[in-house]
C-alpha cells in the first residue's frame, strides 16, 4: 500500500505544479520600465537592476602566453530575416498557435492591460491621421478576438493623436500569466511546425545568395605634375 500513496502524492504534485501560474509584469512609460516575474506566490523584481556595490580587485598578476599562429577560418554563410521569411512565419505558425489558444487559452489570464497611446503628428498630419483611424480598426476588431480566445480582465486602451507633438507618447502596464499545463500543452502543439519552420528557414539561408558588397569608389589617379620649365636668359 505503501507504493500507492507515494503514486498518488506523485499525481497530485504534478497536478498542483501544472495548475500554478507563471508569467510577467511590466509597467512602461518612455523609455522608463520596470518588470517582475511571477511563479505563484512568488513575485522577482528584474528592472530596473539594483545597483550593485563596487568591489575592490585585486591585480592580477599577466602570464605571457606566445603568441599563436592565426588559423584560416571558413567563411560561413550569414542567415539574415527578411519580410518574405516573416510572411512564411506567419503563415506556418499562426493557425497551430490559434488552435492552441481556442483549446488551452483560457488558461492564460492578461491582467492588467492599460494602454494609452498618443500618436504625434507634427511633422506629417495627415500619415498621423491616417495611422490614428487604422489604430482605432484594429483595436475594435482585434481585441473582442482576443477576449475570446484567453481570459482578459481589468482593461482599459487609450488612442488619441496630437498634431503639436513631434513623437509618439506611450504608456502602460501588462500583467500576463499562463498555467504551467497550459504552456506545456502550447508548446507541444507549436513544437512541430516551428521546428518544420525553422529548418525550411536554415535550409533558405543556405541557399539564398549573398548580398552584393558596397563598393569604394577609389581616388581618381591624377597625372604627376611636370616640373616647371626655365626660360633661357634673354
């Protein structure tokens, strides 16, 4: 008997571990950002750092090491991103992540989700206006998606555009936690095809040509001057 209270202690900290939430909280305004990490009960401060007390060091003392002969070192194939690999993200990996979410999201909680944001359109009004009216679009359609898809709660978005300021003003904060089951559960239904996706990427970058080098322009050769000729005394 003993065998099977130790199976059944076993079972029930592995449902307790699955149902704990973990996740993030950021707070932003400009540049300024504060985050924490969250596991349970738990919550870790991570920025801003704590500054950290200067230690004293110690010289050390240099060893002299002979000098090595430099190795010749193939050149390897530079992978780049490119909007094409990005489409063919999206197009791999969003219906595997939607489906995950229509099955596993309610498991993942947003809260809070405070956003304003104030476009500034001094230099260009009327491109302000326009990315002011395609803002409200996608707000309005997307985030009645969005609180289908996971559990949303305490939320309140801001858009607004100001045509005498020079930059766009942002602020907010963010909260998101996922159960552990749940994030296991996503990532076993995204493993796959992200996986499938990124060697087909690899095996572009391998194959893709390289991007043609900037030429110098090279300092046209002037003719040597000629010493100037002395005329013969009259």
């Amino acid at each position: 008997m003993v065998w099977l209270w130790i199976l059944v202690v076993i079972i029930l900290l592995i449902a307790l571990l699955c149902w704990t939430r973990v996740g993030v909280w950021a707070a932003f305004s400009g540049e300024a950002l504060r985050l924490d990490v969250k596991f349970g009960l738990l919550r870790v401060h991570i920025l801003p750092a704590k500054p950290k007390k200067p230690r004293a060091e110690k010289p050390k003392k240099e060893k002299k090491k002979p000098p090595k002969e430099p190795e010749e070192k193939e050149a390897k194939p530079k992978r780049s991103f490119t909007l094409e690999d990005g489409k063919d993200a999206l197009r791999a990996l969003l219906p595997p992540l939607k489906r995950a979410l229509r099955r596993f999201g309610r498991g993942i909680r947003m809260r809070p989700l405070r956003l304003a944001l104030v476009l500034g359109g001094q230099e260009d009004p009327a491109a302000a206006a326009q990315a002011y009216g395609e803002l409200q679009a996608a707000v309005w359609t997307e985030m009645p998606l969005l609180e289908r898809l996971v559990d949303v709660r305490d939320v309140y978005i801001h858009t607004d555009v100001d045509f005498m300021a020079p930059a766009t003003a942002v602020e907010g904060e963010v909260g998101v936690t996922i159960r552990i089951g749940t994030l296991l559960a996503v990532g076993f239904g995204m493993g796959f095809p992200a996986l499938g996706w990124f060697l087909r990427w690899r095996k572009r970058c391998k194959t893709r040509p390289p991007k043609p080098e900037k030429k110098t322009k090279k300092p046209k050769d002037h003719p040597p001057e000629e010493p100037p000729t002395e005329k013969p005394a009259a």
